[in-house]
C-alpha cells in the first residue's frame, strides 16, 4: 500500500508534518514495505500493505489531503485475474532464510522440510482423483495457496477442474503421468524420465506453466529418480514431514505443525475432514499458509 505511495514527493512540507506526527511507526513500515519490496520484487507487496496498522496512517494521510486515492490503494496490486483470491499467494514478504540447494552433479536436490524461522506452513496435494466443487470451494474460503502435484492419468479425465485452483493461486506440479509407486525400482532412468518428462508437457499444454517441483508416486525416490527430474528441468524433488489423512494429522516429528513444514494431502473423498485437520493444525500452530514455490522463487 505505500509502496504505491512512493511515487508521491516526500519533500513537501504538509508530507513532512504529517510524518512528524505519525511518529516512528509509520516509518519503520515504509522501511519494511520498501525493503521487502527491493529485495523481492516479484512477490505482491498486498500482504505486508495488509499488515500495517491501517487506520491511524492511511486516516492521517487522507486528512492530509496528499494521497487522495488512499482507500483505493489496494487496486494498485497488479491482478493477473479478476478473481479476489489471485494475488494472495504471499500474504506478507519475508526477508528470505531460505536457500534451495542447488542442483548439484546432476542430482535435483530432494526437500522434506523448508529451514525457516519464519511462521509459514506449505501444503501440497496430491493425485487429483476425486474432483469435487467443495475441495475448490473450501480452499478459496480458507484461501490457500497450494502446490498440486497432479498425476496424468488421474486428471485427464476432466483437467480443466483445476484451473479454479489457479485462479486461486495455486500451481500445478509434477506427479508423473503413470504414478507407479514402484518406479524407482522397477524403471531405469529413460523409462523414468518418460513418465516425468510425460507430466511436464501435459501440465505446460493444459495449464500453462512448466511445472518446477517434482514428488515421487509413494515418496520414494533415488539418484537415478534425482538425475532424471533435473533432466527435465525441475529444481527440487519434494517430499514430506506431516500429512493431513483420514482426517486428522500424521507428523513424522513430533506432534504439531513447525515453521517450514511440507504438509501432504490428496484430492480423495474425504478431502473436507483432511482439509479440517490441517486448518485446526495449522491455526494452532499460529502458522500462514504460503505457496511453497513462491517461498522457494521457482514460480
Ligand atoms: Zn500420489
């Protein structure tokens, strides 16, 4: 929100009194948003907009009489889609602590858990089998931005059902076209790459993007499975730590949702009570929910 004041001279008088009387506050958030916004200039700076303590600056600046379109600043967020949801992947921008390790002799590095001191949570869901309004509806009222590992086979029949997920925010990655859970053992690394190099077309011809995530069907994975996701040009395999199954939370540590936790679900019948789960997890853990590709800047 100021940082689409910027634009606005500071030097003139009546500014310069208005800030004097806002005091330290309104300056320690113009430092943050325009921090934040020089060092990750891709991500929407809605969010950290939304977290200023809005009443008392944008009331004292509208009286002021120098930034007239204040209460409208909001429209200022560039919004790919007319859908409200579209532009809130990152709610806030985070001063990174995060590296994705890189690819390194040709192995995609593999990522259970996001290092992170920051209180961000990252939920994934898998297949795609069941496709129900209420999956699309519950995520857009919770609003969640989502990596969807999605198989081939499993979508084919109706792809078009998660474009409301795009809309949303989320992004479509790579889940193989066959999902064999015994790939790794029973592929070599040219079968292996077919079913994944298979994905990445199909998810590039029906969704626009060439997805940069891979998870293995079943989550096991190997260096041949590694050589060959960086072969098709993906950043990272990605498993997890937690998951949200027959309703209610599995943790492979400890017994709650940490900072940087991958949470795995899927698109199945019971995907309300799944989806229950997560959320009472996850808002007493006091963590938000953000996309994980945005985190990790392989949008
Ligand atoms: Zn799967």
């Amino acid at each position: 929100m100021f940082g689409g004041h910027s634009a606005v001279p500071v030097s003139t008088p009546s500014r310069r009194a208005v800030f004097s009387v806002l005091g330290a506050s309104v300056v320690a958030g113009l430092t943050a948003c325009t921090a934040a916004q020089s060092s990750t200039p891709a991500l929407t700076p809605s969010g950290a907009a939304g977290s200023h303590e809005a009443p008392g600056p944008n009331g004292a600046l509208a009286v002021g009489g120098e930034v007239p379109t204040s209460s409208a600043s909001p429209t200022l967020t560039p919004s790919p889609t007319p859908t409200p949801t579209a532009t809130k992947r990152i709610r806030r921008t985070f001063i990174p602590d995060y590296q994705l390790p890189p690819i390194i002799g040709g192995l995609a590095p593999v990522i259970t858990k996001i290092e992170t001191k920051h209180p961000v949570v990252f939920l994934t869901i898998d297949d795609g089998n069941i496709k129900t309004p209420e999956s699309i509806k519950l995520l857009a009222e919770y609003d969640y931005p989502s990596s969807l590992f999605l198989t081939r086979d499993t979508i084919a029949d109706n792809p078009a059902f998660f474009n409301a997920f795009k809309a949303q925010g989320s992004l479509i990655e790579n889940h193989t076209v066959t999902h064999n859970i015994n790939m790794v053992r029973q592929w070599g690394y040219q079968q292996q790459l077919n079913d994944i190099v298979g994905m990445q077309e199909y998810a590039l011809q029906h969704y626009g993007r060439r997805p940069t995530l891979f998870r293995p069907p079943g989550g096991a994975y190997s260096s041949v499975m590694r050589q060959a996701v960086a072969d098709a040009g993906m950043k990272a395999i990605v498993t997890w730590e937690a998951k949200a199954n027959a309703g209610k939370m599995d943790y492979q540590v400890g017994n709650s949702l940490r900072p940087g936790d991958i949470v795995l679900m899927h698109f199945r019948a019971e995907f309300a009570a799944d989806l229950a789960a997560f959320r009472a997890a996850q808002l007493a853990a006091g963590l938000e929910v953000v996309l994980l590709e945005d985190f990790l800047g392989v949008a």
